[in-house]
C-alpha cells in the first residue's frame, strides 16, 4: 500500500468562522471543520473512517476492499479512491438490480478501478450475515471487509480526531448522521461541558440512537452521554430537498463560498 504521505493529504483540516448577520443577531459564532479539502477524491468524514480501517488491511496483507452501498453512495466512491490511492483491488456490492447505464457515483467507482456487484434487496438486507459474507468470499476470494458507510471501531477512531484537531474553544459541535459513526467518534473526546448534535440524513432514524451507542461501546466499552440526534430535517429521506433547501444552499454557497451537500 503507498504511504499515506505520498497521497497529499491536507491535515489538520483547516477551520473556517461563518460571519453571518443571522448569526449575529442570535449571539452565535459559527465554525467549519472543512473537511471537505483533506483531498478532493478522499474527503470529509470519508478519508476518517478510512484511515485506521487501511493501515488494518494492510497489517493484515489484504490486496482487496470490499464494501456496500446504495446506488448513490458517497461510501462506494471514496473505497474506490482508496483502492485507486493506497494499491489496493476494491469490490463494491451495490444494493438493488444492476442498470445498463450507470449513474455518476458508480461510474466514477467503476472508473477508479472498483468492481461491482449487485445484491438484490431482500439479500442485501443481511448482508452481515456470515452466511452472506461466506457466499461473496466464495465468489470474490479473500478481502477486508469495509462495513456501508464504513462506519467501525476503526472508523471512530479516526472521526474522534477531527475533534482532538480543534485547537478553539465550542459549546457544541455538529455533523450529519448516516449511520451514525461519525457522531459516535467525534463524541468521544469532548469535554464534560460540551456536546455532539447529530442531523440524522434517514427518514424514521430513531434507531439511530442504539447504533450509535453501539459503535461506543464497541469502541470504547461505554457510550457516552454528551451527544444526541434530531431526526426531523430530512426533508422526505435520503438525499431529498424542497425548493426552500435548495435556496438555502444556493445563497449560503453564494454569500460564504462553500456548497453545502
């Protein structure tokens, strides 16, 4: 695998206050962690959860990454990438029927290398099943596994640091929730007065609160108390938006130069 400090990655992230009238008026200083310039193909929480999960899969002589993923997953690409920067094969089982024509995200997977496969809905439901997990190391051979979204132990390891990198001091800081990682790993280092608040991206993600807790103590042997998660601004589920949203979008990226996803 090439070193890591061949890849170019920008770390620390830089931090970025948001000046804003509404936030003024409200007494709120507010601060981007932009991860989003780490690297253009290794970005955000992706290049987090990636990082020990690699040097593991090098430790461990892996040659190939296999993951899953919908359609449209952001988790998909950045294996890809991965493979495609550290020399490794990446295999991406993609949830649902394969189409003729592929969409943007898994053309760009396919495009850096990755294979793909389809797994139809019912199967993919138990895709963590040892049973399921036996069939593919059949068919594929051996290879590390990279749970959808990435989201491990391994992974909050590598989140928590975005938040031991944070050199101001913050009340609260905020990330959005897929599956519930991130939020899990940047929890972990906060101090007794500071919280963690999660924007869950799912429609009815309670359940999101026991992953979540999972993820700790799996971690970390306990969960912690100092975070939480709202559950109401998803906009209809995964990647939805209305004509307010969109708006928003457009003037925030307008007014501060950064395009909010």
């Amino acid at each position: 695998m090439s070193n890591v400090d061949s890849v170019n990655l920008h770390l620390p992230s830089p931090i970025t206050e948001i000046h804003d009238a509404l936030l003024t008026t409200q007494g709120i200083r507010l601060f981007l962690k932009r991860d989003d310039l780490i690297h253009p193909d290794l970005n955000g929480n992706k290049w987090r959860k990636l990082k020990y999960n690699l040097e593991a899969a090098r430790l461990e002589s892996a040659t190939t990454l296999l993951t899953f993923g919908g359609a449209y997953s952001n988790h998909i690409r950045a294996v890809a990438s991965a493979g495609h920067h550290f020399g490794f094969k990446t295999i991406g089982i993609i949830r649902g029927e394969e189409h003729a024509e592929l969409n943007s995200s898994l053309a760009y997977a396919r495009d850096h290398g990755m294979l793909l496969s389809y797994l139809d809905r019912t199967t993919y439901r138990r895709k963590s099943a040892a049973r399921v997990v036996d069939r593919l190391r059949a068919e594929f051979g051996n290879f590390y596994l990279l749970p959808e979204g990435g989201s491990n132990t391994l992974a909050l390891r590598g989140c928590a640091e975005a938040t031991q990198e944070i050199d101001l001091d913050f009340d609260v800081i905020c990330c959005s929730c897929g599956t519930g990682g991130t939020l899990a790993g940047i929890a972990g280092p906060l101090r007794k007065d500071q919280r963690a608040l999660g924007f869950a991206v799912l429609k009815g993600a309670e359940f999101l609160n026991e992953d979540v807790s999972g993820f700790q103590v799996a971690a970390w042997g306990s969960a912690t108390s100092n975070w939480s998660i709202e559950t109401g601004f998803h906009f209809g589920g995964y990647a939805k938006k209305n004509g307010v949203l969109e708006e928003f979008i457009s003037l925030f990226s307008a007014q501060h130069g950064v395009l909010l996803e």
